[in-house]
C-alpha cells in the first residue's frame, strides 16, 4: 500500500463531493419520469415505483459492503470500481426492452452509485484531522444533499425536451466523466490495509462499532435526521396538490426554500465548528430542527393554509439539519479512524435503510391532510435529539 497524502487539493474535494452525490442523484431524476415509464411499459404504478423503492434499497446495502472492502483493498480501486458498475448499470437501463431489465438496470445503478457515500468520507478521514475533516465532510454532505435535491428538475426538463432515456444518459455520463478524472487524479489514501476474509468479518467488524454507544448515538441521530427529510419529500408534493390546492407547477419554486436552509446550515457549521465544537453543534442544530416541525404544526392548527406556512418553517428545520447531520457523520467517523470506511459504510446503510422505511409509511398513512407527515417528521426529530443526548457523552471537542 503506497503511502497516502495529507490535505488534498480543493478540486479533488469537489471531485469527491460530486462522487457521494452520484447514487442520490440517480436515483432521484428519475422521479418525472416514473409516470412515462408506466405508460412506455404498460405496467401498473407499484411495478413503476420499484425503479425508485428498489434503488433506495439497493443503496442502503451495497453502503455496507464499500466501507470493509476500501479497508482491505484501498480506497482507490473500489470507489473507481463502483463508479464503473453505475456507467454499466445506467447504459443497462438505457437499452432495457422491459420493464423488469430496467429495474434491474437501476439496482446495479443504484449499487455502484452508492459507492461514494462511503469511500469519499473515509478518503477526507484518511488525509485530515478530526476538526478538518468533519468541515471538509460538510461540505460533501451538502453536494450530496443538494443536488439530488435538484435533479428531480433536472429530469423534468429532459423529459420535456427530449425523453426518459436521457435521464439514464445523464447519469451515465457523470460516471464516465467521474471515472475518467477521478482514475487520473485520485491517489491511495488508506494507511495500512485491515484484513477482510468473508463476510463474518466484516459483521464482526460491525458489531465492534454497534458496540460503542457514542457510535450507535451518532448513528442514529444521523437515521433520524435523514428520516425528517425523507418523510417530508415523499409526501410534500401530494400535499401540495390535494392538501393546499396549488398546481404541481407551484411546487418547485417553493421546494427551493428546502436546500437553501440545508446550504446555509452547512455555511454555518464550517464557520462556527472551531468555535463550539461538534457536540454543541450537533445538540443546536437539533433542537432547531424540532423547533421547525413545530413551528409547521402550529401553523397549520391555526388554519394557515399557504404553502409558505409549510415550507418556512420546514425551510427552519433543514437549516437545523445542516448544522447536526455534517458534525454527527464525522464524528461517528472519527470513533474508529482506522475502521473509517467500515463505520462510513454502517452509518450509510442505517440512513437509507430507516429513510426507506419512513417513505413507505408516510404514504402508507396519508390521509388527505399534512399532519401524518408533519407528526412523523417530529417524532424523528425527537428521536434524533434523544438518541444523541442519552448516548453521546458530551464533553469539549
């Protein structure tokens, strides 16, 4: 194993930020386009929907396998292997005949696009000190969050102007170009390789992070925090539509509040860390995050019913999100630097797995109004706040 660099280059940062974005954002331009496909394919809508259930699974467990292989293997050869599968999977989607090779198409997708999510942390983990690496870690959580927050858009114009293959196009040609610079410019980071010989080892290794309670506080926090979001873009666009009678048109515009309040909390967290450190950090920001899904409740028990009166207050707690979800992803890093890529990889795996999950029940319990996602949304913030606070020792950074 070649001895890695410390303190790499901005660009590569921002090439390692578009990395951990890559398996959100194909997963989500495709949203769109899932009416399309239902029609191209003459099938019904839960068949449809398996392109984007599916794929969210699919990310949630390949996160687990990326973080032990990268400790063995290097960081380098698998996440350029994992950008390979997604080119592969994405051109798979493009020539699928049937509906069925397309889901298949979007799981491999899916399962090499995930592959940044975790070896991008363990690579900022390898190369920067605790303090560095929980800002730098920021701001691939906020590439990460804000542009599949956008591609939605993204798809929507490509279906528009050309049709649902493009979409795939797209993403196939990030990996491309992700693969291309990225196996020019990356170097080895890992330090010394840990042994991995099967499977058993590597849930041995997982079982050593789970227990550690300051990991398992940091983990959850991040479940839950991942959960307000999900539970909220899962059902906000029906709200939208049959709750405050706005045209689906309307919705985008006002969606732009969502990431702006993420983009600003990431802001902050970069500035104050040094100041207050990453517990007060992540106790703050919170706090604020509940404080906005109430702020929401009340709201709509007085009667307000404009979509502002939803997305300002919602707006509050993505900047709260901001703040918690960059300093708990490092910390639960920073628990074992020498397991960085398995502890990357338990920590993905749990967010995806529980925000899955709170999608599915959110549309479950839609009833026509905005309170099951609004009472779902809090009571993961609340989660959130507890899980830290009553498993997290917090003492000065």
């Amino acid at each position: 194993m070649s001895s890695p660099i410390r303190n790499l280059p901005r660009g590569m940062i921002l090439l390692l930020a578009a990395a951990s974005a890559l398996g959100p954002v194909a997963m989500q331009i495709l949203l769109p386009a899932v009416p399309v496909l239902r029609e191209h394919f003459n099938v019904g809508a839960g068949m449809a929907q398996l392109t984007l259930s599916l794929s969210m699974l699919s990310i949630a467990f390949s996160t687990l396998f990326y973080g032990p292989l990268s400790d063995r293997f290097g960081r380098r050869p698998v996440l350029l292997g994992g950008i390979a599968i997604a080119l592969v999977g994405s051109l798979l989607c493009v020539l699928a005949p049937s509906i069925e090779l397309l889901i298949a198409g979007r799981v491999i997708q899916a399962a090499g696009g995930s592959v940044g999510l975790v070896v991008a942390r363990a690579i900022i983990r390898d190369t920067h000190d605790a303090m560095a690496s929980t800002r730098l870690i920021s701001t691939l959580v906020m590439v990460m969050v804000v542009m599949p927050m956008l591609s939605p858009a993204v798809g929507g114009e490509l279906m528009v102007r050309f049709d649902w293959h493009s979409v795939f196009y797209l993403v196939a040609g990030m990996s491309l170009f992700l693969l291309l610079t990225l196996g020019i410019r990356l170097p080895e980071t890992l330090k010394e390789p840990v042994m991995f010989t099967g499977i058993l080892d590597m849930l041995r290794g997982f079982l050593l992070l789970l227990r550690s309670r300051a990991f398992r506080g940091y983990t959850l926090t991040l479940a839950f925090v991942s959960v307000m979001f999900f539970s909220f873009i899962s059902a906000a666009p029906e709200i939208m539509v049959t709750v405050l009678d706005r045209p689906a048109t309307e919705y985008g515009y006002y969606y732009m509040l969502i990431p702006a309040g993420f983009i600003l909390g990431n802001y902050m967290t970069r500035h104050l860390l040094p100041r207050i450190g990453s517990h007060r950090m992540i106790d703050v920001g919170s706090v604020i995050s509940v404080s906005g899904i109430l702020i929401a409740i009340s709201l709509q028990l007085l009667g307000q019913q404009h979509p502002i009166s939803l997305f300002l207050p919602i707006t509050l707690t993505t900047f709260g999100n901001g703040l918690s979800l960059p300093s708990a992803q490092a910390a639960a890093i920073n628990e074992f630097p020498e397991m960085a890529g398995s502890a990357s990889g338990l920590t993905g795996f749990v967010q995806w797995l529980f925000s899955a999950a709170a999608a599915q029940i959110v549309a479950l319990i839609f009833n026509g109004t905005v309170y099951p996602m609004l009472v779902m949304m809090l009571l993961a913030g609340i989660l959130s706040l507890l899980s830290f606070r009553l498993n997290v020792t917090r003492t000065a950074d």
